[in-house]
C-alpha cells in the first residue's frame, strides 16, 4: 500500500478508535499499537505525560508500544521529549547522533518525532515516535502524528483519564 494510502487509513482508524474508547487512556493504548502495526517505520512509539503537581515538573512513561526503554522519567530540561514539552512544539530530529539534546532509548533509533499533547491550550504529555531510519517523518507524517495527538487532547478534555 502506497505510504499516501496508509496514511489515510491510519487518519479514518484513528477517528474511530477515539470514538469508540471509554477513556483516553484505552484509546492512547490502542493507537499505540495501531501506529506501531500500520505505520513500517514507526518503531518505537509511547507516550509521556506530565506528572501532577510534581516539583521539579517531570514526564512519565505512559502507554507505549516497542522496546523498553530505561528514560521512563524525563525532567523538562532534558531530551527531545523535554524539548518538546517545555516549547509546546513539534521537534523532529531527522539524524538523533547530531543532536546533543538526544537520550538514547534504543542503539538501531535513527531519528524522532515529539509532537505535545494539549488539554484546554495547556500542555499535558507528548507522543513520541523512534524510528531506525534516518529522516523517517515528512511533513505527511508530522500531520498524521499531529492529529493523533490532538485527537487524544480533545479525549481528554472530554473523558478526563
Ligand atoms: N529519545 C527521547 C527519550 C525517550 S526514548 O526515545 C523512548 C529523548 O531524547 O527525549
């Protein structure tokens, strides 16, 4: 199937999954596994949200589907994922080797993808995607990875966890 097509497949899946979850949380683990299954590059992908309350703020692993990995705490200040949390960015890191910022999670991950989850405009987790090829996501991808996330801010903000 060309990329394009299960893409929008991943798109349509997505949309019902989300319907059809009694939480958010079933529904982030369900994609979890959906996008690691559909999606041949996709080979590690988790989230990480923010623990409540916690001083220093710092991200905890949540749902994920792939390889474990030792960061299951990140403090903002550190990695693509702090990047990502503490700038409510999008960051994509096509050569993971080049960035300094990088925690390694797996020796075959090439580069990565952190897009952050928003509740009510303020940040709450992030998804985050490994990937063993160099360069794994255009801007097709960074769009589909996008509306997954935003697709589980809006559960949130309807379901709670
Ligand atoms: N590479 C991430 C750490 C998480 S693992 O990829 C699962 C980072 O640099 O923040």
């Amino acid at each position: 199937m060309p990329v394009a097509a299960r893409i929008e497949e991943v798109r349509t899946l997505v949309a019902e999954l989300s319907e059809a979850s009694p939480t958010a949380h079933v529904f982030m683990q369900k994609m979890v596994k959906l996008l690691h299954e559909r999606m041949l590059k996709y080979n590690w992908v988790g989230f990480y949200m923010l623990e409540l309350g916690a001083q220093p703020p710092m991200l905890l692993l949540d749902a994920f589907e792939g390889a474990m990995t030792p960061h299951t705490r990140i403090p903002l200040n550190q990695g693509i994922c702090g990047a990502a949390a503490s700038s409510g960015q999008t960051v994509i890191v096509d050569d993971v080797s080049k960035d300094p910022r990088y925690l390694a999670c797996s020796l075959e991950t090439k580069s990565e993808i952190v897009v952050p989850v928003f509740v009510h405009g303020k940040v709450v987790g992030e998804l985050d995607i490994d990937s063993h090829f160099p360069a794994a996501f255009t801007p097709e991808d960074q769009d589909i990875i996008q509306y997954c996330a935003m697709l589980v801010g809006k559960k949130l903000e309807k379901s709670g966890q």
